[in-house]
C-alpha cells in the first residue's frame, strides 16, 4: 500500500509551454520537451522501483488498480508496463501478473524517447486511415486495386507458412494512401505503419499475433478492398474503423490474458 500511496501522490508532469517572466525575475530557464503519458507513467514506476518500494520478484498492482491510483486510462498504464519489460525492470507472466526482475536482468538502454504507444497509435490511424479508404474509394485506379489485391495475396500465403506477414499488410495500407494522391497522407500512412516496428509495438504485438489473428486481419483487408472497389466511400470508412478497433481489441484482450493473476 506504500507505493500505491506514493503513486497517488505523484502529478504527471506537463509541458508547461511558455513562461511568463518580467526583467527583475527572469531567469535563465530552459523549454521543456513534451513527453509521452505512458513513459511519465514507466519512469514513476521505474522510481518505485529503484527505491525499493516493489522488492525484487513482486507483484506490480494491477493494471486497473494502477490506473485508478494515477488517473490516467488503462492503456496508458499496459503501453508503461510494456516498456518496462522491453527495458527489463519488469516480467509479464502470462496468467499471473507482472512481477519485478533483479537489476542484472535490466537492459542497458531505455526505450526511445520518440517512440509512440502502439495502442494510441492504433486510435490515431483509425482516424486518419478511415478518412484515406474514403477518399481512395472516390479517387482509386485499377492500379491501386491491383496493388491491394496483390498485398492480400502476400499476406495469405505468409500468414500459410506461419510467417507474420507484416510487409503485405504494409504494402496494403499504402496501396490506400497512394490511391489518395496526396504525397503528405502516403507519407504520414507510411510513418504511422513503421512505427509498429519499434520494440514496444514488437513486445505486445507477441502477445496475440498468431495464424489465427493475422487471417482475421486479412478478412477485414478484404472488406476494405471491396467497399474501395465498389467507390463506396461510407463503407469504405467503416470498413478501416472496424479494421483499427478489432487490432485494438485483439491487443487488449491478448494483453489483459496476460497479466491477469
């Protein structure tokens, strides 16, 4: 209960902007760099640690509790743990709950200050990508249509060999922003879709990315291609929302399997 205390006590830091000084005040102060939630959450939880408020080999509150105590949305708080893990403070026990490790396990590195939490991540892209499908199904080529066909094609046969079939998925979603002919949403598409690379999306992408998920994945392709095909721009939009909302489910739930005790 100490360390809940402590968290409750804590205030997430904000970019405070600018600072208003007169002449006989002012002094020589520096901006500060907006951060991320879930690593003003990792880095108050990695504190706690350090300090010894959860010892080597406990259990960490759970997510729900943590949540609560910060105030800030649970998947703030997964996308923090998540971090910690990638970094070695911290172990996901599948069917227990997320416990401390000891220090030599920690890695030498944290992770990237620029990084973004894939379950934002996957809110973000619902919104720009569901308004590409609809301006790709007024403005689409046979070219394109061709291009997500083909993409669908790859990822079949990946998804087949057992083989995450990342580049398929990532030729489709650009085969849509292209079909745009909007150089800045192809090239926000594109950033959006690598950032899945770096190693938080990696670490809880492994909790649930299996056959099984990746070929639901490519029946919702399917349906956007076809409403794309058909130029019908509403369903075009649902049929990208319904995509990004599923990914997220599939991440939570996976996720919550996890780490439930």
């Amino acid at each position: 209960m100490g360390a809940l205390r402590k968290l409750w006590n804590y205030q997430l830091v904000r970019p405070l902007g600018q600072f208003s000084t007169s002449p006989k005040n002012a002094v020589p102060l520096q901006s500060i760099a907006p951060q991320r939630l879930y690593r003003q959450i990792a880095d108050q939880l990695r504190a706690l640690i350090a300090q010894g408020e959860f010892a080597v080999g406990a259990r960490l509150p759970a997510e729900r509790e943590l949540a609560q105590q910060l105030g800030v949305s649970r998947p703030s708080v997964r996308e923090a743990l998540i971090a910690l893990e990638v970094e070695g403070w911290v172990e996901v026990r599948t069917g227990s709950g997320v416990y401390v490790l000891e220090r030599e396990r920690r890695a030498a590195a944290p992770v990237a200050e620029a990084e973004w939490g894939p379950l934002e991540l996957i809110r973000a892209r619902r919104v720009v990508e569901g308004e590409t499908a609809a301006i790709a199904a007024q403005q689409r080529k046979r070219v394109h249509l061709d291009a997500m066909a083909r993409a669908i094609e790859d990822m079949r046969e990946m998804a087949a060999r057992k083989v995450m079939p990342l580049e398929g998925d990532r030729a489709f979603h650009l085969a849509i922003a292209q079909a745009c002919d909007n150089q800045v949403l192809t090239e926000t598409v594109q950033g959006f879709w690598d950032s899945r690379r770096g190693p938080i999306f990696t670490r809880l992408g492994g909790y649930f990315e299996t056959v099984t998920s990746w070929r639901m994945a490519i029946a919702e392709h399917e349906a956007i291609r076809e409403a794309i095909a058909a130029r019908d721009a509403a369903a075009a939009r649902t049929a990208m929302h319904t995509h990004m909302d599923k990914s997220h489910q599939r991440f939570s739930a996976s996720w919550a399997r996890a780490q439930k005790p």
